[in-house]
C-alpha cells in the first residue's frame, strides 16, 4: 500500500500543475464547487503523503508533519503557479481550502492509525 500511495504521489502533484496550466482548466470547475476539488484533491495528497511516508522509516509525527506541510506547501505552489497562467488567478479562498484539506486528511490518518490499534 506503500508503495502505491508514493507512485499515486508521484504522478498526481506534476499532473496538478501539468493539467492546471492547459487552456481547458480555465473555467473547468464554476465557484463554488472548485472548492470542494480543492478540499478532495488537497486532502487526498496529504493522505497519500502520510501513507508514502512509512517508505522513508518516518514514523509518527514526523510523517502526519510532512504529509500535512507538503500539502500545503504543494496548494502554495499551485496558487503561485496560477497568478502566470492565463485566465487563471490565485486565491487565499483556495490556499485556505487546501490547508484545511491537509489537516482532515492528516486527521483521517489519525483515525484510521486509532481504529487500526483498537482492533
């Protein structure tokens, strides 16, 4: 399971900024429903990230830590990355929706790490 969430890693954060930089990503997703793309996208890169980090013997804090600043710091460069783009435009609407993303899919990590232990 590893391993996968690493290679799912691998190919979704350079397809984030691929794909967002394309002509048809403008106006792809009205408001307000972007934000829930973030909200899902954001949450499952610091899900996988978490997941992936075992890889590296990160154990603990130290992989909820980096699984939830390298989301965020992923949806820092995504904003960032737009304000080049052509008919695309940063937001702090969307960073903020990428950092709470972070911090449920972090938490989910959390949970599942409890339920796991309780069984």
């Amino acid at each position: 399971m590893r391993v996968g969430a690493l290679l799912s890693l691998l190919v979704l954060v350079p397809a984030l900024f691929v794909l967002g930089a394309k002509p048809i990503a403008v106006g792809l997703i009205p408001v307000p429903w972007d934000k829930l793309v973030h909200f899902v996208l954001f949450a499952l890169l610091a899900m996988l990230a978490g997941l992936s980090g075992g890889l590296l013997r990160w154990q603990g804090r130290t992989v909820l830590l980096l699984a939830f600043f390298g989301a965020v710091l992923v949806g820092a460069l995504d904003e960032w990355h737009q304000v080049y783009l052509p008919g695309r435009s940063a937001g702090w609407d969307d960073f903020a929706a990428d950092v709470l993303a972070a911090l449920v899919g972090v938490g989910v990590l959390v949970w599942f790490r409890l339920v796991r232990r309780r069984s």
